[in-house]
C-alpha cells in the first residue's frame, strides 16, 4: 500500500534526510533528467515510512548484513523468493526460470510504474500529470514554456491511486 513510482535504484538508496513526513515528501536530488524534483507521498505511503522510520536509521531501506543500501538485485531476488517461497527455502542455486511458478507472468519492479501510468490513465488522470507523476519531464516546445511542477496535482492522483490500490487488499 505504499505507492511510490520512483525508479528502483532510487528506492534502494533512499536516505532519510530527503524524506519530510510532515510535509508528505521525498526530494529527489539527482534525476535522470537533471531537475531535483518532490514526490508526492500518499497519506498511506506517510503512515508505512512513520514505521518504518522505527527500525532504520540513515537508509530507509538498508541492508541488514552492511546497513548500506540494499542493492537493486536484491529486489528481484525477492521477487524469486515471493514467487516460489518452497524452492528458495532449501537453500538450492536455482536460476530464475526455475523459480517461476506455472500460471502466473513473469514481472519486474520496473513494471509497477507502467500498471500505475495505466491504472491513472482509466481512472481519468491528465496525461500531463501523470507524466509528472512518473518525474518524466516534457519535451520540446511543451517542455520549454510549461514549467509548472504539478505538485499539488501528483498528490490528488497518488492519493486517489493510493485509496484504489486500499480498497483491493
């Protein structure tokens, strides 16, 4: 119940002194596209970080073995273990393909932004806002006279994302 559409290398190395519960955000210093940007933290995103914030202290996500980050690998290592849990817990090296159960698609973490990007798209999104949501910045002509950050209006979405995704589980 804690979306975040943030690329997964940033999630991993997320620190703490970039998040304000108080204000419901994350600043992202170092974006793909050069411009630091606030993602806009659902209330539910907020209360599971309030719990978090409890057991960690500079990482929001640190290893347990280095209390550095965790590497991005260890993501979809946990997909592997959530997908086939009776494989992995023998300790066996099984390759990927191996650890796929019959009848369920193969997924990766990157594919959550998508499902979020289409799942805004039918319930009525602007375009613009969620590319915004997404931190994609606008191209050419839109890109150089529209510079609103759209703020305010990520967070009515991903709230109103976050709400959906509650009313399912």
């Amino acid at each position: 119940h804690c979306p975040v559409l943030v690329d997964h290398y940033k999630v991993c190395n997320a620190e703490w002194k970039d998040v304000d519960l108080e204000a419901g955000t994350w600043h992202l210093r170092d974006s793909k596209n050069s411009a630091e940007r606030y993602v806009q933290l659902p209330t539910q995103a907020v209360e599971f970080l309030r719990q978090l914030k409890l057991t960690t202290d500079i990482y929001l996500f640190p290893s347990t073995r280095t209390k550095k980050p965790i590497q991005q690998k260890s993501l979809t290592e946990t997909k592997w273990h959530l997908k086939n849990p009776e494989k992995v817990k023998y300790g066996r090296n099984y390759t990927p393909a191996q650890l796929w159960l019959d009848g369920i698609p193969d997924w990766s973490p990157h594919d959550l932004r998508r499902t979020v990007r289409t799942g805004l798209a039918r319930m009525g999104c602007p375009s613009e806002v969620a590319e915004a949501v997404l931190g994609h910045s606008r191209k050419g002509i839109e890109g150089t006279y529209d510079l609103h950050s759209y703020e305010a209006e990520c967070r009515h979405w991903l709230q109103r994302w976050a709400d959906h995704i509650s009313e399912l589980s």
